[in-house]
C-alpha cells in the first residue's frame, strides 16, 4: 500500500527516525502497557492495520480489536493488509490467467481493463515445472519432451558444456590449487566422475557453471513450458507491480529469503515491517527472519493483488520456549521433526506460534527458517522469530547495505519491534506457553506417510517391521507375515542386485525444506566425501538426485569441494525447482517396477522435503520418509530403510572393515569450519546478479505486450477461464440446491493432493483423453502442476488421484458412481453427466478435508465439476475459504454427527434453502430423498465471507468493483 495521506485516522502518531529522514508511525505511544504486553507478531499486524486504517477497508474498530489482543483473541475478525504478495508458477498462473481473463470480463461490462493492475508488488517464480530428464553423471536417460510445442520450438539439441578452469590468478591469500582437476588428481579414485563439475577456489569466487545436468534439464523445461513462460513474460510487461523471476534461478521460498525480503520496508520515505502472503505454503519461511507472511493459497492472494485485505480471526498466539543445546548427531532437521511433533500434538492449528527463550539465540537464521518453514505440517498459521542481534548478523553477512541495517535496528528498536533478551524491560504475554528442550531431540526421520509421525533413527527397523503388519492405514501396509521376508532378484545395466520390502528406490535431497540451511547441505557434501573414501556406493537402480533451492547451494557446495563426492554416489544437481518432491522424478527403470509388482513390495523413498504422502513421489513407491540430507544419503547408501545404523554396517571398505555410520557422520564442529569458509557474501552477490540478469533462454523468449492476452485456442496450456461467462453486473440471488446428488462420499484427512494432482497425468485419466485428442502423445503430457493455466485439464484432473478413496467405490482409485444409471466412470465423466441432466453436486467427507498443500484448483475444479456444497465434519482453513472464494458453501455437520452417525449412505439427493439473512454460522436444515432432515452449520467466519459468497465467489465480486 501506498504511504498514508491525510485520510488515515492515526496520522498524529506519525514520527521522523533519528537521521530525520525517514518516517515511521510509533505505535507503541498508542497502547502504552497494552502494546508492551503483545506478541511481536501481534505487533507487526497493529502496525499495518494502523498505517491503512481508512475508515473503509480498515476501521478505527479494527486497530483497537488488535490492541485489546489479550481479551479479543479467536473473538473477532480483523483485515490485514500485507506489503507484498509472491506467487510460484503452479499457483501463481491461474492467479495471473484469472488477471487476464478478468481484463476480458471488464472490457465486456463496459469498463477499462487497464485499470486492472495489482495493487502492490507481486513477485513470481517459475520453479515448480522443472522435471527429472536427465539425472546421474552419466546422463542416461532419454529426455521426456513434455509441452505440444516443442515441434514449433525445434528439436532440442543436448548442451555441450565443457567444464572450465579457473586458474589461481596468483593471490597470496590462495590455500590451494584453483584448477579444476586437482582433486581428482589427488585422489586417484573417481577422477572420471568429476567431469562435469569443476572444483571453484573458495578464496578468488569466479561464477561457478552450472553441472551439463542441470542445464540439460533447463533447456528441456524451457522446451516443454514456453507457452506458459510466455505468458508470463505477457504478464511481466503489461501490468505494473509484477516481477518474475525465471526458471533456473531457485525456489519461491528460498528467492523470497535470500533475495526478496526487505524485513523493513522503505517506501516514500515511510518505513514498516515487511509483510508478505503468497500461493506456496512454505511463505512461513521468512518468519525466521522476523517477517509476517504465511501462504493462502491463490483465491485470497488474488485479493491482496487487487487492493483488498486478508481477513483472519485475531488469532492465539502460542509461545513456545526453546531451551537446553542439541546433542552433536542432531541437525537442524531433526530439531524441525521434533517441534514439528511438539507442536502438532499441542494444538497449534490456525494459531501463531512465536519462539523466545535462551534456545533461540542459539539457532542461527537458517535454523530458524527451517523450522518456521515446517509451519503446514504442524498447522500453525506462521512461526515467528522476532528480529535479534542474530538477525542482523545474519542480514549483514548476506550482503544488507550497512546504512539500512542502522536504519533498521534503529526503526525496529523505536516501536519494540527488537527481541533483546538480555535487556529485555517486559516479556509479552501469550495464549498459551509450550516449552521444549532441545536436549531431548534426537536423529530422527518421519513416515512413512505422513510428516507427522516421526520415527528416531534408532526405532527405524522394528518401526518399519511393525508397518509391515499393521492394517492398511497411515502407518500400515498389512504384509503377510510369510510374504514379509520375500527377495525379488533383477538384473540391471548387467548386474543381479535384489529388492525387497523396505527397499530404497528413490533418494532425493530436494529444494522445500532445507537448502537454505548449509549446515545440513554441508553435513551431507562431507558424509559423502567420508562415504566414497572409505569405498561405499550407491546401488545404480536408486533414483537419486540433489535439485537445490537456489544457485547458492551450488556454490558452496562446489567452493567446499563436496559436490564431486555427492556426484559420486549419485547426488548430481538436475536443477533449481521441485522435482521429486512434487512427483516429476525420472521414472523408476522398467526391472525395479517389475519387481515392486512381482513381490507387491513396499519399496522406499527418502527425501528431504516436507512432503511425504502416499503416491506423492511415485504411484509405485508406498512408503516415503522425510529426513536430513545426511540421512537421505546414508540411506541411500544403505539401500534400504530396514536397517539399525548402530548395530548394522553401511558397507565395507577396501580393507574388509565393516563402515557404520557414526564412521562417516560428520561432527558439528567439521559441518560449521566448512560453513565458516566457504558460505560467503560474494555467493548472495552472485545470486542477486543471477537473478537481475536473468538467463540466455528466459532473456530471448519472445511476449506480446498487447493490453488483452491473445488466447490461443488450440493451447492447452493457457486457456481463458469460465468463470466469467454468465458475469452480470449485479449478483442475484441465492439459489436453493435442490435433490443435489452426492459426487464423491469421502473419509478424514481428504488433502488438497486428492482433491487436485499436482504430479503426473496418467495415461487412463480423462485428462489424458483430452490430451490425446488435441494430438498430443503422453511424452508431451506434462503435468497437472504444469498445465495449471488450462481449466480445461484442470477440472478433469480435479479428484484424479489414484490414492482417492471414494466409498461408492470400496477401493482407492478416481472414480464414482453415477447414480441415475449406476454407471462407474471417472470422477470427471460422472459429472458431466450431471450436468448435462442439469443435477447439481455436493460432496460428503469426514474431518479435516483439504489438508495439505493450499491449492486454489482445489476448489476451482470442484466449481467447475459442478459442485454447489461440500458437507464435512471439518475443514483445513485455507481450503474452506478457497471454496467461499470460488463460490462452493462450506457445510459443518453439527458437532458429534457424521454421515453415519446419521444414517446417511450418499446415494439418496440432498436439498437446502438459504435465508435472505445468511449470517456466520447459522445452522440451515438439509433434507434428503429418504425423508431424513438434520441441521448443518453454514462454515462462514464473518461477513466479508458471506458477501463473497453471495456475489459467486472473490472473483466476481472483484470484476465487478472493475466494472
């Protein structure tokens, strides 16, 4: 938002800072003990409601609700304006395809479209679309072309980077030679290996070249996306605010930390608290630098992009004490797993969490992102780390200019914005205090389904056996016992190696959690270093990979002269985006996959994300385990998930020595010498210029600047919506759902990955029928991520997951009945055919539907499929205001009841009516076509809600302000 004029109601609190330069409103002179009282994080939100307080869209009412925090908490609804908005291109195109279709929809109404412009800075990052085509030093694999334009494009010719030597230009201050070859001449062992990446001078940084892999897999990626690149590129130009940062650069959370964040924002000489909300969940990120910003999914981003704030309920803020030291065999990661248990098992969802105690002064900021970056797993809202002395460290080592750091404390200390625990005068007072010591955290890993169930290290094997007899469930496969110690034998690239249950499959160090934390990505460079000496390996069927979040993790990796040993066993970069993580991995070869169904095998897959539910990484792999990146390698090299690491060996060495892993384990003090030397300012240099300068393929791409997009309609990658075609002017009203039938019937925990894919498009799916008639082969597929710009995939994608466990069907798998005449066809077919019948669609589900990932399709494809309501027991929050914001009415049965406990089999139609005063939570009565009537409660928070609801969702309400 601009700088406040003469309309704010707090303008008498606006004051200059100490250089008379700049201005700043002193919020602390407004609540005097009051203020000193809140949370920092309640601080922040004070802060922006104050500087917009417009009587409008922020109200006098409004600043004195967060004031009075301590007795209005989960008591009112209060609007928050963020400074700034950051997309990701799997949910950031249809916010932008909306922006465009939405110019269209003015323009028809009579009005300017123009005029549609965010309203504050937007930053885009094309990260999610980048696949695994060519992985592993020797660059087997055939490229999968993907998008339906390589033909236009040409054919795409392999790369040939040729390694370059960057000689030691004679500084006295050089340690060791700077040619590329000397470590692979000193070692005498892989000399081969390191072919493709030279080893870079940590002393005399020159630009490090990106690995043949990763540029292989880059101009692939350009290849099979250009139609959406140059959407994009449309987008960069023709509306202001919008920035976009290119493939090849990183990911959105790690840009966002490394290069995005301002902490204080300076804008017209008025200084505030950087803000942020964006379309990827991990936003949370930036709280460990002190920032507000947490992710919402692309419906409320949207809002933010158009001038309009976020509401949220004034939330609970949880204060969690962090004491004691970790132990030396713990990484930041499994300090992430531990709080992550702690705070999932307090009851954080939907509240703040803010960390103080004398264990934070001894994390350092990328320890801190880590963990607040694990917010959607225990589902907090944010994780908060006020700004410290530690902080500004950390800024000024990345490269902050020194004359705003000053500025910075200096603002930060005059509105009590500043964690000071050694002088501090008044400790805020929380919700509700939870306190962890850091010294009961161990090793540990989490699966093997979900991100949740954490498993020490130590506990691995019989956790693991104990999986295999369990009931199919979130910890169970139900293995036979006598099937429990089947070997399937296969024979591959010439050699017999054998799987069985708890085989290693797949080991990816992957971008979401970790890469901003060089300890672990160090931690796991030196185990491999230790590994390849001592003579271990990986087995050549495991798919591994390393694609870290940013260019910065290439170059310490290389500068420290790791990243040869990693390559080694296998762990070469492929590139800059989410591959494995979100199921673009390189097929499995064709001999693992016919053993995993010779054997139905529970083979493994290891990673170190945040993402670990079933089929997620591949359909074929059922368990997945979340671990540091150390773990990720060790089990790799292990093989197998099946093993004690204290009592069973990795391998053995040249000699006939049994190597365990404490063997290889780096200690902490290794892990932060290397740190110490080689993370440098110059790499955050080279980062920024990266990103300013952009790349040879993203700088050639050409774009129209025409004021409305030209829409191909031969495209199935950018299509215009339908969500405008029946726009008036003014909103009608209410329409009853009546004799709705029931599309799906669903149980607990339906997430946002069963709702709408984002991995791969299955051959059989109704997706891949529309594909395949517009004269594309399954090569040129893509994925549902990918293709996010066409609701035309979209909404036949939506409910396509294999894992969707439907009860009309008995069994996982993407289909329902169509009742009229019992019919089983994919979750699309069906309701197409309700359409056609002019049938309208409610959903029934069980607690907690639309966890997970936020994924504003999640709600978009169920509007399309013509769903009018969804009846659960409860809802992830972002969800349910995706599906206000899209128009579908988020029903509660009342508490205690469910489906069955009513009596409810799904096959009978359901009617309501809504009263002309619809308020929140008002209960309305249901009646179905077996006479039954019972009452459920309309899920609207507040009234802002309802109005967005009653206008058919945000989008319509906010073409209509256009118009």
């Amino acid at each position: 938002m601009d700088a406040p004029s003469g309309g704010c109601a707090f303008e008498y609190l606006i004051e200059t800072l100490n250089d008379s330069s700049h201005k700043f409103f002193n919020i602390p002179k407004l609540g005097g003990t009051k203020y000193d009282a809140l949370p920092y994080s309640i601080r922040v939100l004070l802060e922006a409601a104050v500087r917009n307080c417009d009587g409008f869209l922020m109200k006098k009412e409004d600043v004195m609700n967060i004031l009075d925090w301590k007795t209005k908490q989960s008591n009112v609804e209060v609007p928050f304006f963020p400074a700034r908005v950051l997309l990701q291109d799997f949910t950031g195109i249809p916010a932008m395809v909306d922006f465009a279709a939405m110019r269209e929809a003015v323009k028809t109404l009579g009005g300017d479209p123009q005029k549609v412009h965010p309203a504050c800075p937007t930053d885009l990052t094309v990260d999610h679309s980048l696949q695994i085509d060519f992985s592993k030093c020797a660059i087997q694999n055939a490229p999968n072309p993907g998008g339906g334009d390589l033909q236009k494009a040409g054919k795409l010719s392999p790369l040939k980077v040729q390694p370059k030597k960057l000689p030691c230009r004679g500084q006295t201050t050089c340690r060791g030679s700077c040619d590329s070859g000397e470590l692979g001449r000193n070692s005498g062992k892989f000399s081969s290996q390191i072919e493709n990446t030279p080893i870079l001078c940590p002393f005399h940084l020159q630009p490090v070249p990106e690995p043949e892999t990763a540029l292989k897999n880059q101009e692939v990626e350009f290849g099979r996306n250009r139609e959406r690149l140059q959407f994009f590129k449309w987008s960069s130009r023709v509306f202001k605010n919008v920035a976009v940062i290119p493939p090849g650069t990183g990911m959105a959370h790690q840009v966002n930390l490394e290069y995005l964040s301002r902490v204080v924002f300076e804008e017209k000489d008025f200084l505030f608290p950087d803000s942020v909300v964006g379309t990827d969940s991990h936003i949370t990120m930036v709280n460990g630098l002190g920032i507000l910003g947490w992710g919402v999914g692309g419906i409320e981003t949207e809002a933010v992009m158009l001038g309009l704030p976020i509401s949220l309920s004034l939330p609970e803020v949880v204060g969690c004490e962090l004491t004691g030291s970790s132990n030396p065999f713990v990484t930041s990661i499994d300090i992430v797993l531990g709080i992550t248990k702690h705070l999932r098992q307090a009851g954080v969802a939907g509240k703040f969490v803010e960390f103080f105690g004398n264990g934070v002064s001894q994390l350092s900021v990328v320890d801190r992102t880590t963990i607040a970056n694990m917010c959607p797993e225990y589902g907090a809202i944010l994780s908060f780390f006020p700004v410290d002395n530690v902080t500004l460290k950390h800024l000024e080592y990345t490269g902050f200019d020194k004359a705003k750091l000053e500025s910075m404390e200096t603002y930060l200390k005059a509105v009590k914005l500043f964690q000071n625990d050694e002088n501090s005068s008044r400790e805020p007072e929380y919700s509700q205090v939870i306190q962890i010591n850091l010294n009961s955290i161990v090793a540990s890993v989490s699966g093997p389904k979900r991100p949740q169930d954490r498993v020490a290290i130590t506990d691995m094997k019989s956790d693991f056996q104990a999986c295999l007899n369990e009931k199919v469930g979130f910890k169970g496969f139900q293995i036979a016992a006598e099937k429990q110690n089947d070997v399937i034998s296969i024979n591959y690239e010439g050699s017999e190696y054998k799987l069985s249950h708890g085989s290693v499959v797949i080991a990816a160090v992957i971008s979401c959690t970790n890469n901003c934390n060089p300890s672990v990505m160090l931690a796991a460079g030196l185990l491999a270093k230790k590994a390849v000496e001592a003579g271990l390996h990986v087995k050549p069927y495991i798919r591994t990979s390393l694609s870290p979040g940013s260019g910065m993790v290439t170059h310490y990796l290389s500068s420290s002269g790791v990243l040869p040993y990693l390559s080694k066993l296998g762990f070469e970069i492929v590139g800059y985006g989410c591959s494995t993580c979100v199921g673009n991995t390189a097929p499995l070869s064709e001999a693992v996959l016919n053993a995993v169904k010779q054997g139905d095998l529970v083979t493994c897959g290891v990673l170190s994300g945040n993402k670990n539910f079933e089929g997620r990484l591949c359909d074929c792999v059922r368990a997945n385990y979340l671990a540091s990146p150390p773990l990720v390698v060790a089990y790799a090299i292990a093989g197998t998930v099946d093993i004690d690491f204290h009592t069973e060996p990795l391998g053995i060495d040249h000699t006939g020595k049994n190597i365990y892993l404490l063997d290889i384990w780096p200690s902490q003090e290794e892990v932060h010498q290397v740190e110490e030397e080689h993370v440098i300012l110059s790499m955050f240099k080279a980062l920024k210029e990266k990103i300013e300068k952009g790349n040879k393929w993203w700088n050639s791409l050409e774009a129209p600047d025409s004021v409305l997009f030209p829409w191909d309609l031969k495209s199935t990658y950018i299509r215009c919506p339908s969500f405008f075609d029946k726009l008036t002017k003014e909103p009608v009203a209410l329409q009853p759902i009546e004799n709705a039938h029931v599309l799906l019937y669903l149980g607990d925990s339906v997430t946002t990955d069963h709702i709408s894919p984002a991995g791969s498009i299955a051959r059989s799916s109704a997706a891949a029928k529309y594909l395949t008639n517009r004269g594309l082969t399954p090569r040129e597929f893509n994925s549902y991520g990918a293709r996010r710009g066409n609701d035309a995939v979209m909404t036949r994608g939506t409910f396509a997951n294999i894992k969707l466990f439907n009860k009309f069907i008995g069994k996982p798998a993407p289909k329902t009945i169509h009742f009229p005449s019992g019919q089983t066809l994919d979750v699309f077919e069906a309701a197409e055919l309700y359409q056609k019948e002019g049938i309208p669609l409610i959903i029934l589900a069980g607690k907690k539907y639309g966890s997970g990932n936020s994924r504003d399709w999640a709600a978009k494809g169920p509007y399309l499929l013509g769903v009018k309501a969804v009846l659960a027991e409860s809802y992830e929050k972002i969800h349910k205001d995706h599906l206000i914001g899209i128009g579908i009415a988020p029903l509660q049965f009342l508490p205690g009841e469910n489906a069955d406990s009513l009596g409810l089999s799904g096959r009978e139609t359901y009617s309501l009516t809504f009263p002309e005063e619809l308020f929140p939570g008002i209960t309305l009565n249901i009646k179905t076509s077996t006479g039954k009537v019972f009452g459920a409660i309309a899920s609207f928070e507040n009234d802002v809600e309802i109005t967005l609801y009653k206008h058919g969702g945000l989008l319509n309400f906010v073409a209509r302000k256009f118009s």
